[in-house]
C-alpha cells in the first residue's frame, strides 16, 4: 500500500513539474518579444481546419446544390478547393506577414536564394519523382483519387485550366508549410525543429489519401523543408511540388482514358 502511495506521490510531483515548465515555456514564448514564431504556431491549426472541414471538393457540393447533375460539376468543385487553399493558405498569412509581421514574401523564402544549389536539387529530384509518379498512377487507390476533376480527362482545355489552378494551389502550400511556418519558426526554434514541426501539420492533412502518398507526404515534408532551408528559397520545392502532382494526374489520366 505505501508503494502505490509513493507513486502517486511521484507521479503527482512530477505532473506538477511538467505544468510549471509548460507555464515557464508559455511566458518565455510571449515575453521574450517572439510574438511571431507563437502566432505562427496558434494560426497555421485554425487556417488549415478551415480549409479541411469548409474548403474541400465536398464543401462546393453542398454550397451550390444548382450545379449538381452537371457533367462537370468536379471541375468547379476542384477549383473550388484549389481557390479556399488560396485564400486561408497564401492570401491569409501573407496578410500577417505584411501588416502584423512588417516583413516582406522575401523574408519567407518568396525569392531565388542558392539558385545554383537549388536548381542542382530540382534536376537529381525530379527523375525520381517522375518515377514515383508513374509508378503510382497504377495503384487503384492513386486511380481512385486523383485527378480530382475527373471530367477532364479527354478534354485538354479543361485539363490545362484545371492544372493552372492546380499550381495556384500548390504555390499556396508550399508558402504555408515551407514559407509561413518553415521560416517563421526557424528564427526561433532553428532549422531541424522547424522543418519537423512543419513536417506534422503538412502530413497529418494527408490523413484520408491513399497510404503512399501519406507516407510520401512525410518524407517529402522532410526533403522539402531541408531543400527550402538550403537554398532560402520556397521556390524549387514549388517546382518539385508542380511536378509530381501534374505527373500524377498526367499518368493517370493516360490509364484511365
């Protein structure tokens, strides 16, 4: 009985050891003038379950019920979702990094940086993801997801205009993750905790997608992040990013036609 006793005892102890170094965390977050890195950290959870619960293909469906039963209801659906990231990804926080922050796209990775290391990057990448776009488009469960807009397959117009906003789109991502969040917690945490604190959220909203593109999600998470910190530079992630994603619908599409 007095050992179940001493370990409650230290349990309790110890949970109230951890409570006092959350708070301490906590005031140092907010005193030492880094108001920054903690909004960073408070913002990117209620933009991104914004766009999870409200700016999805499902979301369109049931806001403009007119459009259903059209033959390409999927397109403006899709546009739809690309537009949303759009807007709670790219326009959002580039308004806190303007008006709240006073700081400009340069200073999260919106400019060329290390092109040279950059460019080698994309050019040793970009064959392997190519592949991996390719191999993919085969699995049923890829087949299943992608493209979203499924109307345009055999029609190249649409195709083309639903990849441009397919890269709108991803610029949106890749400033969110590896601009908005990357370079904003670098200053405050460093470059390894930051590119494994964006790693998390930009995986967790894979949750649902077939497993290898989770699992993709991860380590690209990891690959992009090192890539965007090396170089300085947002832009040769985006340029990886656009690559396997119009791959992937380009191959499927070729499958499914």
């Amino acid at each position: 009985m007095k050992k179940y006793e001493m370990d409650a005892s230290g349990d309790s102890l110890k949970g109230q050891q951890v409570a006092d170094e959350i708070k301490i965390t906590f005031r140092k977050l907010f005193s030492e003038r880094d108001t920054e890195s903690t909004f960073i950290l408070f913002i990117v959870p209620i933009l991104l379950t914004l766009w999870v619960y409200y700016g999805k293909q499902t979301d369109f469906d049931a806001l403009f019920k007119g459009l259903q039963g059209r033959w390409n209801q999927d397109i403006y659906s899709t546009i739809y979702e690309y537009l949303s990231a759009f807007l709670l990804m790219f326009w959002i926080p580039y308004f806190f990094v303007k008006v709240g922050f006073r700081k400009g796209l340069k200073d999260f990775g919106f400019k060329l940086g290390d092109w040279r290391y950059g460019m080698r990057f994309v050019m040793i990448a970009a064959p392997f993801l190519l592949w991996a776009a390719y191999t993919g488009a085969a699995q049923p469960g890829i087949q299943a997801e992608y493209p979203l807009a499924r109307s345009m397959i055999g029609h190249w117009r649409l195709f083309l205009l639903v990849e441009c906003f397919y890269i709108v789109y991803y610029v949106s991502w890749e400033f969110m993750f590896r601009g908005f969040m990357l370079f904003g917690l670098e200053r405050k945490f460093g470059a390894l905790p930051a590119i494994l604190i964006q790693t998390i959220p930009s995986a967790i909203v894979h949750i649902g997608k077939p497993a290898s593109e989770s699992f993709g999600a991860i380590a690209a998470g990891l690959a992009f992040g090192y890539l965007a910190i090396r170089s300085r530079s947002i832009i040769y992630p985006l340029i990886l990013h656009i690559i396997v994603g119009i791959a992937t619908d380009i191959f499927v599409s070729i499958r499914l036609s």
